[in-house]
C-alpha cells in the first residue's frame, strides 16, 4: 500500500517539475531606472545669399556613462528592455569602445550619424526595444530629428536576469526521476542509481 501511495506521489512531483521545465524560468535580479540622453545639434555651414545651399551636418549622441556588464552575465539570460517618449528620435546601444569614433562635448560624445556600430535598437526602433545583453561595456546612442538645438529626454530602461534554457535542465532530470520511480517502482530506480554510481566512481 505504501509503495503505491509513494508511486503516485513520484508522479504528481514529476509532473511539477515537468511543468517547471517547460514554463519560463523564475526571474534571479531585475532592476530599473531611467537615464538623460542628449541629441547633439546640427552643425550648419552657411553658404551664399539668397541660394539657400547651406550645408547642414547632423550627429548622434552617446552617452559618456558606460554601463558594466560583468562575466557572469553570460551565464544568464539577461533580457534588457530600453523605451522613450518622445517622437522623432531613437535609442541604441553600442560597445564603450565605439566612443573613440567620437568627439567629447559636455557630457555626452558627438558621433558621426552611422559612423558606429550599435548592437541593439537604432533608427528602426519606434519607442523601445529589447536586447539580449552579452557581458563588455556599452553605452547608449541616440538620434533622429535634425535641430540646431541640443535636445535632451529621458530614457527608461529595466533589466530581467532569468536562467538560461539549460539552467533548468535539473527540473527536467528530476522529472524524468520521478517519472520513473512511479512506473517501474522504487527497487528498480534504486538499482539504477547504485549502478550508475559505480559506473562513475
């Protein structure tokens, strides 16, 4: 009768951790906050009177703050969600590195419009986007409206740490265990076990 009873309850746990495999894995770390971004403006080349042949050279703008994205990153799954309000302009994100492709203002880096590289959002972007972040130090890069004035907006920004696919594996395994021990029975699980112990030591 006992058996029995520690059968069904094998199967019962073994549908729970079937379950937990398949769902998305529980959040580790998540933070959030929100960051000033300034577009650059415009530099303007007046050319003859009258003919209106000024040249006007526009820029994007990156921001001087780097952002730290330790090793351990990798071994998560780091899901980085970047929004903004205002029309007419975008945000990217870009290794720290890109920076030396820029010139250094008053807090902020002026960078030739596509003269970096972004990993992530860019002109297609339309109010937010999602990156899945590798470790290294990135900075964040934002453009659009051409303005002879400097503009600045808010751009919000929140982080989810999760395990990675294969973190769950041990739901899966216990599953398979679980499974197991209420098909074939206690004994027999046991045998396995001690097998594969001395299989391994």
């Amino acid at each position: 009768m006992m058996a029995r009873i520690s059968r069904i309850i094998a199967a019962a746990i073994a549908l729970v951790m079937f379950a937990l495999f398949l769902i998305t894995p529980p959040s580790l770390i998540s933070d959030a906050g929100e960051e000033n971004a300034m577009l650059p403006p415009c530099d303007v080349d007046e050319g003859l009177p009258f003919i209106d042949d000024d040249e006007v050279t526009c820029y994007w703008g990156m921001s001087e703050e780097t952002v730290v994205l330790v090793k351990a990153v990798d071994s998560v799954d780091v899901t980085i969600d970047v929004s903004w309000e205002k029309d007419g302009v975008w945000v990217g994100v870009a290794r720290a590195s890109e920076a030396s492709k820029c010139t250094l203002r008053d807090g902020y880096y002026e960078c030739p419009q596509n003269g970096v590289d972004l990993l992530a959002g860019g002109p297609s972007a339309e109010g937010g986007f999602s990156w899945t972040a590798s470790s290294g130090d990135v900075r964040f890069v934002v453009g659009g409206e051409d303005s002879q004035q400097l503009q600045q907006f808010d751009v919000a920004w929140e982080y989810d740490a999760t395990l990675p696919g294969s973190g769950n594996i041990w739901f899966l395994a216990l599953g398979v265990v679980g499974l197991a021990y209420a098909v074939i029975g206690p004994r027999r699980v046991i045998d396995w076990v001690s097998d594969a112990v001395l299989t391994f030591t």
